[in-house]
C-alpha cells in the first residue's frame, strides 16, 4: 500500500465561535481524557465487576435479600453473556470460559457476603482478589483472541495487517468496530489505503466463515456512513474483494459529486481496447468503459446533463487512433454540429467566433457521418449493415491469420461507435406508422444484434428506459455499459430499469452531471455513482484540432461496401443544412433559382457540366465554393422542410399548469416530430395517466402543444414539431 499523503479525520467537530479565556486557576490535566461511550477491556471489566459486586453485597445486606439471588444472577450471565454471546460472536473456548467463569465467581462471592457480611477483611481481600482473577482470565482471553483472529485471516492478509502504521491501524480499529456494531459482522481489517487525492480512504477485510457475506455489508452501506457521521454526499461504497471471503469499502470524507470538473485538457491519444474516460468515481478515480464489444444506453430526464455527457463520449472517441463515429441526432443534429464546426471554418463555410485563432486548412470533421433526418440516417444505417457484410468476408484471412472471430480493431481498421442521441425519437418510432422510421428502427436494432464482432457497437441516450421510449427491452439486453444521470430525477426509475436491484443511494447524487454508471461482464463493475465532466463548444472544437492528425479513416473494404452514401455524405445536398443561411468567407449561398412561366425552375439549381458550356445558373453555382470531393452542389430543399407554418400556435413564455407540467413539455420538445404517449410522460413525471392526460390536453388547448390523434397511438407534440 502507498504511504499516506493526508491525515483524515472522519468526524470534524464544529468549534465554538467564543471561548472563555483562560484563568490562571485552570489546570491542564496529565491524563488522557475518558471516553465514556468506549467498551470495557479486560481491566476496565475486572474494576466494573468487582466494584458491581461489592455494591450488590451491601444492597443485599442492607435489604435482607435472600443469598441465593446473586447465584441465580451469575449462572444467568454465565449462560447468557458468556457462553450464548461469545457462540454468536464466534469468541473462542478460552474467551466463553473466562467469561461464564467470571460470572459464576462474581455470583458466588456476593452470595457469601450476603451470607456472612461484606464490611469484613475478609470479603475486602477476596473481592480484591476476585477482581485481579477476573482481568487476569479477561487479558489473557484477549490476547488468545488476536491471536486467534490473526489466525483466521490469510497469510497475505496478515503480511498487509503487519505493515499498517498507527494511523491506518486506528481506522482500522474504527471500522471494524463500526462494521460490527451495524451489521452484526465480526470483519478482520488488514489494508487502509489513502486515495491520492485525499477525497477518503479504502479498507480491505477479510469476513469470518458461515454465513457472513460481503452484500450484507453492502446493504448497511448509508448505515454506516451514518454511523461515521460522514459530510452530506459522502457515501461509503462495498463491494467483494479480490477474492470470496473479503471485502472492499471506500469511504468518502470529501464530497466529489458537488464540486464542478472540467474535461481533462491533455487530450492524450486513446484506444477503443484499453477503455475510454466518462467521469469521476466518488474516489476521484476515472470511471473508464471498455465498449469494443459493448453498446451502451445512457438515460437521463430534461436537466440531468444528457448533453454534456454526450459531449464527454464524444470527445472519447476523437481521442481514439482507431475509432470512427457516426452520429444521428433527429433533434437538427445538435449533437453533432460542434464536432463539425471547425471543418466548416476550415472550408470557408462558417465564419470563426470573434477572437478565435484561425483552424488550420487540413481540418477534417470531429466526427465522421452526422445524419439529422430519417432519411439521412436510415442512409448511414444502410451503409453501416453493408461495412458488416463487407467486413466478414474480406477479412476472413485476417481473421484465420489471429486465429480470432473477432476483427482485430486498429487504426488502418476502426471501430465504428454509432451515437444515437434522444434514441426515443428513433426507437419508438415504429408503433407510429412512418415507414422510413420503421426501417430505421429495424436497421439499429439488426445491427446491435449482428455488428459486434465486426467492430461497430452504439452509444444511445434517452429521457427514460420505458418500453414505450425504446420501442422493447432488445436495447436493454444488447447495452452492457448503463448511465443513469439521476440530476432531476424525482423517482429513481431509470437506475431500476439499468441497475435492477443496485443497492446505490441516489439521494444524494443530485447535483447536475451525476449518475450511477455499471457495465455487465467479465470486463465491468458493478453499479456505482460518478460525476461527469463539465463540456463546452470552445472544448469540442479543441479536441477536434488536437486529434486531427490522428483520427484515422475508414479502411479500403468497408469504404467500397459503404459506396456513394458513405463517400457524399458532406456534399451540399445532404450537408448543405450546416452552413446555409451563415456569413461565410466565401459567397454565402447560390445564386437564386431563376423563374419559367411564373413557376420554380428546377433545371437551374441541378448540377451543370460547366466544361461543355452548361446554364449560366449552373456554372455560377459550380463556381461559388469548393465543395467537399470536389464536387459542384446538387438540389437542396432542406430550407424548405419542416418549415413551421405561419399561423402555428406559439407557446405562452410562462406555462401555465401543475409544478411538473414544464419539465412535460420540455421532454415533448425534445421528442421531437414523434412526440409522447400520455403514458411515457406519466412514468417520467411519476403522476397517474389521467392527471397528466388532463393537464396536456388543457396545454394543447392552449396552445402550448399540439394532440395528434391516432387512437392507442395517439400523442402530444411540440408546436415547432407538429
């Protein structure tokens, strides 16, 4: 174990704001003060006996008590607290024979001072004697005992106890005593290790045989760090050690999960192989996934952080050497945007934010497929399901060559993760008839199915992990790794649905950017609360430039099965909705399309072969900017989508409704064009369906949202989504 680098104090005792000064009669004692709440050891227990048995034979004397009682009373201890304890407390023979024994003198003796009178010489010498028989029997069993308990423990557990210095052994002393005072556990602690950033400390412990386990423990955990009068926030976390039989508790006296952590600024290269940061354990450790055959789902309500977080797993995958991320985000893509802002500033495309330092020509985009409609991301889908087949059989070679079924993942071959952001718009889309939205559906769930072996596995988010949010449990199943960012959270629902049956205290992991984040398998750990780092746009766009040169490309077989899709993914045509309507550096926009007959001429926005002497229109669009693969723009009627018309209903600044109406509308909103079952919003806002049918119905009559009616499937919307 390292030294330890901080002196902890569990308890910190509040000092008086005023003191009295000191006279110059007060005295500073030479003894150790007493403590009063502390157990008896062996002298200590001879005095008390002793001094309890004398006082009883003056009672009795004075009282006329028949002699016989303080035998009967000492046979009871002797049963009782000797033998029936020490069993319990698994004592050994010697410890249970001292003790009855002890009894047994103690009631005889009262019972012949009763007898024969206790202000005697006599019965002064023997009670004297009485009492240094007692704590002789009493030290004598307590060093049998240690010796014993040492025995108990195993040989490296022993080593690790003998290294302890005093500080350690005092905590050790501490919680082995609270351990046993809470939970009935009689544990062996051999190892104190103080964590690095003096956040709290770790013990190991080794349990006695029979029926004590490690989760009994960790189903006292809030009692004990009750107990331990821990600061509000501070948890302690149990779990097994090493091996069965022992067990691990890390205890926080700093309370992490309050204080505000910016992403890491080193931006050192990562792999998909060695695992991926997403946060800070209570310990201030990193929480680190491994996600090269997992797919993960992360839930959180409105104001939980989702966002941020999806910038933290984003920011992991830039960082990797053998990584390529797909991103599908149907809320307008803004998930993504920030990832490929400095490529569009690279491009001429979007103008730099005032003051920043110019990017560099070569800068490609952070992230490498952003599909913010159905159509583009059943597209990406496609295109994702066709690099599977292609990869399964053009690298069979390689595959033969490790001698693996699973590809060999490497910068000239990546992953690709696969970020679907408010997967509820996505994955419960098929209950509402859109065809391109079934298929989309489909395709993700096929491919978390079939993929992992080939190397592409899925980070979806959502506001909750109801069936009616994710269209069944198959995302569920195949999502290994689980966040549950529980800030907002009112009920604790998502933690059940990821973690069924964690023993986590999500009471006190309320700040903004907290959870419980778990991953299933040999290669996880169990569920656990962590803190997410604090993300911006200024951060996205410095992972972006730091890892530019590192980010690798798609390799040859999978680039010719993603084909077309694949290799026009930025052309103005489908990417064209990341830069319209900005100032540029270069010529905004295409010259305006030209009238026929009073009617829209489409002929002159399509592409022109400007060397045979095409339209006018054509070459001036040719001409505007250099487009991505050098390519001139096709047809572009995304600023003609989704266009609100002008006499949609606008929503009144300040809602009016129940307390927990505006976090409904907000989900709403971020639902997106698919919205919300009355029974979706129920389960987020923990209110019956008919008090929540009632209040939205009341906030689409005014005007606030907007009810779709199609019977079972019948939901709210978002005005700006209707």
């Amino acid at each position: 174990m390292a030294e330890p680098q901080h002196t902890l104090h569990l308890t910190n005792v509040p000092q008086p704001t005023t003191r009295k000064p000191r006279t110059k009669a007060a005295k500073t004692s030479l003894l150790p003060p007493l403590d009063w709440a502390a157990t008896h050891g062996p002298v200590s227990g001879a005095v008390s006996a002793a001094t309890g048995a004398g006082a009883l034979a003056l009672l009795g004397a004075a009282t006329h008590m028949p002699p016989g009682i303080p035998l009967y009373v000492g046979v009871a201890g002797a049963v009782g607290h000797g033998i029936g304890a020490g069993v319990r407390r698994r004592l050994t023979g010697r410890t249970m024979a001292g003790r009855a024994a002890s009894w047994l003198l103690a009631g005889g003796w009262t019972t012949w001072a009763i007898a024969t009178g206790p202000l005697s010489w006599a019965a002064a010498g023997t009670l004297a004697a009485l009492g240094v028989g007692i704590g002789a029997m009493a030290s004598n069993a307590a060093i049998r005992e240690e010796a014993v308990e040492l025995e108990r423990m195993s040989t490296e557990a022993r080593t690790a106890a003998a290294k302890m210095n005093g500080e350690r052994e005092a905590i050790a002393r501490e919680w082995a005593e609270r351990i046993h005072r809470v939970t009935g556990i009689q544990v062996a602690v051999f190892a104190v290790e103080f964590w690095k950033t003096g956040a709290g400390f770790s013990l190991a412990a080794e349990l006695p045989g029979g029926a004590a386990t490690w989760d009994r423990i960790a189903s006292q955990a809030r009692a004990l760090a009750t107990d331990a009068r821990l600061p509000l926030g501070c948890t302690v976390w149990v779990e097994e050690g090493d091996r069965q039989g022992r067990v691990v508790l890390d205890v926080a006296t700093v309370n992490v999960m309050a204080q505000d952590f910016p992403y890491p600024d080193d931006y050192k290269a990562l792999s998909i192989l060695t695992g991926i940061p997403w946060g800070l354990l209570p310990n201030s450790d990193v929480a680190t996934v491994l996600l090269r055959e997992a797919c993960a789902l992360i839930l959180g309500p409105p104001g939980s952080g989702k966002s941020t977080f999806i910038d933290v797993v984003l920011a992991g995958f830039a960082r990797c050497t053998d990584v390529l991320t797909f991103v599908i985000d149907l809320k307008a893509g803004a998930a993504g945007i920030p990832w490929v802002r400095p490529w569009l500033e690279a491009r001429g495309l979007k103008a730099p934010k005032a003051g920043a330092v110019p990017v560099p020509q070569d800068t490609e985009p952070g992230i490498d497929w952003l599909a913010s409609t159905p159509g583009e991301a059943l597209r990406l889908m496609e295109a994702v399901l066709r690099i599977n087949s292609a990869r399964q059989n053009g690298y069979q070679d390689l595959l033969d060559a490790r001698d693996t079924t699973l590809l060999p993942v490497s910068p000239e071959i990546p992953q690709i993760e696969i970020v679907v952001d408010e997967g509820a718009e996505l994955l419960s889309a098929g209950s509402f008839g859109d065809p391109t939205m079934k298929a989309l559906q489909e395709a993700v769930k096929k491919a978390m199915r079939t993929t992992r072996a080939m190397g592409i596995r899925f980070v979806l988010t959502a506001v909750d992990g109801n069936v009616s949010a994710l269209g069944d449990t198959a995302v569920r199943k195949f999502s290994p790794v689980g966040v549950a960012l529980t800030s907002g959270e009112s009920s604790g629902n998502n933690l059940n649905k990821l973690f069924p049956g964690a023993k986590v205290d999500t009471r006190q992991l309320k700040a903004k950017g907290c959870g419980v984040i778990g991953a299933a398998g040999a290669d996880g750990f169990a569920p656990t609360g962590f803190k997410g780092w604090r993300t911006s746009p200024s951060m996205a766009r410095q992972v972006v430039l730091a890892t530019n040169a590192r980010r690798p490309r798609l390799d040859p077989i999978s680039a010719a099965a993603a084909g077309e899709d694949y290799a026009r993914r930025w052309d103005a045509d489908r990417a064209g909705w990341l830069w319209e309507g900005t100032t540029t550096a270069a010529p905004a926009a295409p010259a305006p399309a030209r009238a026929s007959g009073g009617g829209l001429n489409l002929s002159a926005l399509r592409t022109q072969d400007t060397t045979t002497g095409g339209d006018a229109a054509g070459e001036g669009l040719a001409e505007v900017i250099a487009f991505p693969n050098n390519r001139p723009p096709g047809l572009n009627l995304s600023s003609l989508r989704e266009s609100t018309p002008a006499a949609a209903p606008q929503p009144p600044a300040t809602p009016v409704g129940p307390p927990w109406l505006a976090e409904a509308i907000d989900a709403i909103e971020s639902a997106g064009p698919m919205g919300l079952k009355v029974a979706t919003v129920a389960d987020m806002v923990s209110r019956s369906r008919q008090t929540v049918r009632t209040a939205l119905q009341e906030a689409a009559d005014r005007g606030e949202l907007v009810y779709r009616e199609n019977g079972p499937q019948s939901v709210f919307l978002h005005p700006d989504h209707a």
